[in-house]
C-alpha cells in the first residue's frame, strides 16, 4: 500500500534534460518498483489479506490512474526463485498497466523463496533504463523482511545501505517502504538515510518496527500505505519554480509560493511566475500614511499620491504640513538667500549700521 502511493507520486513527476526544457515539455518521470516475491509475501497477513494481495492490488489501482502519464516498471525479487538476484519482469514505459499486472499474476510460493534484497537494488543500479534516463528517476522498495538467504548469513544484514549508495550515486533516489512487523527496521532505517529519503527527525538508531520514529516508511495495515504513499507522492511529484511543466499537467510553475521577508521586514508571500520568483509581496499591507514608516511595504516611505494629508497639506518628515510651511519658516528666519547660500536675515545689524550712516549724511 505504501509503494502505492509512492507510485502515485512519482507518477505524476517530470523533468526535462538540461537544455531542452521548456513549459510546453514534459519527459515523464521513471519509477521501477522493486517489489519483494519472498514466501512471507503470500503467508503472512495484514487484516486478514495477505501482503502480496495488498501490494499489487494498490500497485493496480495507482497504474489505472497514472500510467498514461509516468514511466513505470517492475522487478521482482527473487527471480526466478529461492535467492536469486531480481531481473526486469518489465521494462519502463507509459501505459505499463496491462504488462505489470500480468507479470505480477503468479504469487510468490509459500516456501522456498528468500529475500535478496540488497542484490536486487545492485542490479537495479546497473539497469540501463535507469542509469542512463534523462528524466527524473525513482525506486520504490517494498519488502516484508531481513537481508535473507539459506543459509542465513549475518554479516550480510546491512548490505542494503552500500546497495542504496549506490543508486543514489547513480542519481536514482530510493524509497524505502516497510511491510508488516517482521521487517528489519536497523537496516531499513540506514537504508532510508543513504537514500536521502529518511523522515524528518527521525531516529536512525531505532530497531523497533512499531517506533512512530522510524526513518523509512512504515505500514502496518491498508490505511497506513495510503497514508504513506500519499507521503512519497508529494515529496517527488511537487512542481517546482523553474519554468518547467514538471507534474506534466500542461503547466508551468502553476500555484507555487513560498514565504518570505518583506524590504520593511514583515512576512510576506512569493509567487513563482517565467521560473523565478517575483517580489516579496506582504501578507497583510495596509495603506501608506504620513508617519514616516513604510506602511504598506513597497520600499518607498510616505510615497504621496494625494490622499496622505487633508485640505492640500504635504506630508514632510512624516508629518503633514501647509505646503508653503517650509518656506514660510526661511522668511521668519531671514527672508532669503544671498547668492553665496547664506541667509539674508544674517547682514540685517550691517544694514541697519549702513541706513544710520547715511542718515547722519543727510542731516549735515
């Protein structure tokens, strides 16, 4: 259930070659689900059905709805039988519904096959629909189990986490699904953290499957898988602010923001347009007045457009004024202006002096 939903996410994703993108193309992502065909698959239970039944009856029901827009395969593991390394039942391609379904119609056999699965991600790493794709690719693990073959060698426990390097190196990114209380937890956390698909805050140390702070995803039950895939979808199908339809929907950059810091420092809204993303715009402005301050946060302060101050007043230093006041206040101080800039409210004693002298002139 919860490869499922993972499916369902990257279902929806796509990327486009450097070079190549545009809004108008999309390359639709490729997905291989690696799918566990051990024995406990088919004998062991999940109210009532078994996991198998689970698996591929969730795998169906993504296909029915995503294959026309996403490049879907699938390895089984074993294969053929007992502890082989799984091989390709079906190589990515859109509209893979019917393919898969019928490569998955047998169940595995109630005893006699084990779990590879550290050797099956190795070979998927080298799989050349995989290591060689331009698009955005994906491996959805779902497995019941350890690392297991008869006999049962410890030291192969951990043997996942180089496999999931591997695929990482390889630029495929690993989602670690876990199917019922029998899983090894320690190696499927490490696996999830070299994936780089590990939960937030998670706890790579924890061995217990029913820890709600596992780094991989873990299901218990049908609702647990829808959950979990849900999850994974939306970590891998987002559309991203690069000019580029990458949920294949026909648009680019469609209804992405992001939270940012406005020029006057309040919280404010981004929204993605030609991939890139234009100006803070502020969550709640409100309109500019004569304060001083940038009230509504379009990096101009006290910006006049006629409604700042009442009955033809000016607002000057964030307060409103009679537009002649500035120049009513330079008379009272000296009147005006000798041509070197200083006021003429300065000479008035050496004016007065002079007037005096030329009266006494007079008089004689």
């Amino acid at each position: 259930m919860r490869l499922t939903t993972s499916l369902l996410a990257a279902s929806s994703l796509c990327a486009i070659s450097p070079g190549l993108a545009t809004a108008d193309q999309c390359a639709p992502a490729r997905v291989m689900v690696v799918l566990d065909k051990s024995s406990s698959m088919i004998t062991g239970t999940i109210n009532g059905e078994t996991k198998w039944d689970i698996a591929t009856g969730g795998l169906d029901q993504v296909l029915a709805a995503y294959d026309s827009s996403a490049e879907f395969g699938l390895i089984t593991f074993p294969n053929p039988s007992q502890c082989a390394p799984g091989s390709v039942n079906v190589e990515p391609a859109v509209g893979n519904r019917t393919a898969i379904t019928a490569a998955l119609a047998t169940p595995p056999p109630t005893g006699g096959n084990w779990t590879p699965m550290a050797q099956t991600l190795e070979v998927a790493a080298e799989v050349p629909s995989l290591s060689t794709a331009t698009a955005t690719r994906h491996v959805i693990l779902i497995t019941d189990g350890w690392q297991w073959c008869d006999p049962y060698d410890p030291g192969t426990r951990y043997d996942g986490t180089p496999a999931v390097q591997a695929l990482a190196d390889a630029g495929v990114t690993t989602w670690i699904v876990g199917f019922g209380d029998e899983v090894d937890t320690a190696a499927l956390n490490q696996m999830a953290v070299a994936a780089g698909t590990a939960r937030p805050n998670c706890n790579v140390n924890s061995s217990d499957p029913a820890a709600a702070d596992n780094c991989y995803f873990q299901v218990d039950d049908s609702a647990q898988l829808v959950a979990a895939l849900t999850a994974i979808a939306g970590s891998i199908s987002d559309e991203t602010c690069d000019g580029i339809d990458n949920d294949c929907d026909g648009q680019a950059d469609e209804d992405l923001t992001r939270s940012c810091t406005t020029v006057c420092g309040s919280q404010g809204v981004e929204t993605c347009a030609a991939g890139g993303w234009a100006d803070c715009a502020p969550v709640n402005p409100t309109p500019e007045q004569c304060n001083g301050v940038d009230d509504n946060c379009d990096g101009t302060v006290d910006e006049d457009n006629g409604t700042l101050c009442n009955d033809g007043d000016a607002c000057v230093d964030g307060e409103c004024q009679p537009i002649n006041a500035a120049d009513d206040g330079a008379m009272a101080a000296g009147c005006c202006s000798t041509s070197d800039g200083s006021p003429v409210g300065s000479l008035a004693p050496f004016a007065l002096i002079g007037l005096a002298l030329i009266g006494r002139r007079r008089r004689r």
